[in-house]
C-alpha cells in the first residue's frame, strides 16, 4: 500500500468517527441545544474527532475496511450518524418526559394558557416545564453528565467498531420501551402535583355542595395557583435528587442501546 492509499484510508475512517461523533449534536441534551449555532456545533464535532482518533484502538483502525464505492461510504456514514443520534436519543427522552410532567402539571395548576418561547428548542414549552427542563440541564451539567454522553460515545468505538454496526431485532423494542417509559416518567414527576390539586378540587366541590351562594369560580383558580405553587416548591428538592436517580438509569439505557448494535 502506498503513501497515499494509506492516507485516503485514514482520512475515510476519521469522517467516519467524526459522523458518530456528530450525531450527539441532533438531539442530546445540552450538546444539540438549538440555540449553540450549527457551524459551532460541526466545529466541536470534528474537534473532538480530532482528540479521539489517535486513541482509538489501532487493531480496529487498521481492520476497518472502506466500501469500495461511493454509495457503499455513504450508507456506512449513515450507520455511523444513527450511533450517535441512538445516544442523543436515548439521552434526550429524559428531557422530554420531563418536558411532560411539566405540561401536565401546568394543566393542573392553571397555566396552560401560558409558554413561553424556549431557545434550546425553538418551540413554545409550558411554564413550569421550561423550568424543570432548565433545572435538570443545570443538575445535568453540575454533576458532569454531559461528560458520561462523551464517555458513551468514546465507549461506543470498543463495543460498535467503524463499520461494525449490526442492528439485532431487539432495538426496536428497546427504543419501544423507553419511548413509553417519556408517560410514565412524566407522570412520576407531575404525580405530586396532581395529587394536591386533586384534593383541593375535591374540597372545592364539598364547599360548593354546602355553600351554593359562593362563587366558586372566584375563589377555586387562585386557590389552585397557591396550592400548586406551594407544593411545587415543596417538592424541588426532591425532584432534584429524583433526577440523579433517572440520570443514572438513562446511561444504563445508553449502554444497553450501544449492545443492540453489535
């Protein structure tokens, strides 16, 4: 092999590890927020892929074979950007499940009239949803958790080599399971909530039922705005521990995703 064979032949593997690389910057928390520019979102990629190819193992490097074709390099890039978007993926539908217990939890309170407009997203969230998303970025980045989705990735060359990727039959089910998992974490988180609201509301129909020359209306959507308030801020310090318990079991999800594509 020539000089310049071996170079074609390293330069096709490194856009191959900067593809996987850059597919956590679609969706994953944090790293594919809407509001970090594209043209920094590629840079950090192929910056990365720069500090990561030369620890990669050399035995896999030097067993990856290229596909001879155009066509053939292209699906095999493809391969590669799933590996990292199933990690983003993975990573992500904890935020979306909290994004729910959010909106629900606004439905209850009384604030499902109001969202706001949220940059990492560009869509318009709930109000006290686009609170606990940002608090459980900040949880996020306070205990290093965007750290473990690199480590993820960095991990995914050892158990899913260049090329190696082989969906089994069980990653459907598996991306099935955590899709359905988003309703009952979101219900989890709101669950507190409802609950209190729940109660109030019960407490306002006997009030209604033994007091009808009270206007209910006048005093019920007040009453609702304190009591969801007040629990809501009851239940922040657990919600924070709650979100390092569901942490760490989004990246044992990550892990077992990464062993489906062997």
């Amino acid at each position: 092999m020539d000089f310049y064979d071996l170079l074609q032949n390293h330069v096709g593997i490194f856009v191959l590890v900067m593809t996987r690389i850059s597919g956590i910057f679609l969706l994953s928390p944090f790293f594919g927020s809407q509001n970090i520019p594209m043209m920094i979102r590629a840079g950090l990629s192929f910056a990365l892929a720069i500090l990561l190819f030369p620890v990669l193992d050399k035995e896999m490097i030097d067993n990856v074979v290229l596909p001879a074709t155009v066509l053939g390099y292209v699906i095999v890039a493809a391969e590669e950007l799933f590996v990292g978007w199933l990690i983003g993926m993975v990573s992500y539908m904890i935020m979306a499940a909290i994004n729910m217990g959010g909106k629900i939890m606004d439905m209850q309170i009384g604030f499902a009239m109001v969202n706001v407009m949220d940059p990492t997203t560009n869509q318009q969230n709930a109000l006290v949803g686009s609170f606990l998303y940002n608090l459980a970025i900040i949880v996020l980045l306070v205990t290093n958790g965007h750290h473990m989705i690199l480590s993820a990735v960095v991990g995914s060359f050892d158990m899913v080599p260049v090329g190696g990727v082989s969906p089994s039959s069980g990653l459907p089910q598996l991306i099935s399971d955590l899709t359905g998992g988003i309703f009952h974490t979101g219900v989890k988180i709101a669950l507190p909530v409802t609950f209190a609201i729940l109660v109030t509301n019960v407490g306002l129909g006997i009030l209604a039922r033994t007091m009808p020359q009270m206007n209910i209306f006048v005093v019920g959507i007040p009453l609702q705005l304190t009591v969801g308030a007040f629990v809501l801020m009851m239940v922040i310090p657990f919600y924070i521990v709650f979100l390092d318990v569901i942490f760490n079991a989004v990246y044992a999800n990550i892990s077992t995703a990464i062993r489906f594509l062997r």
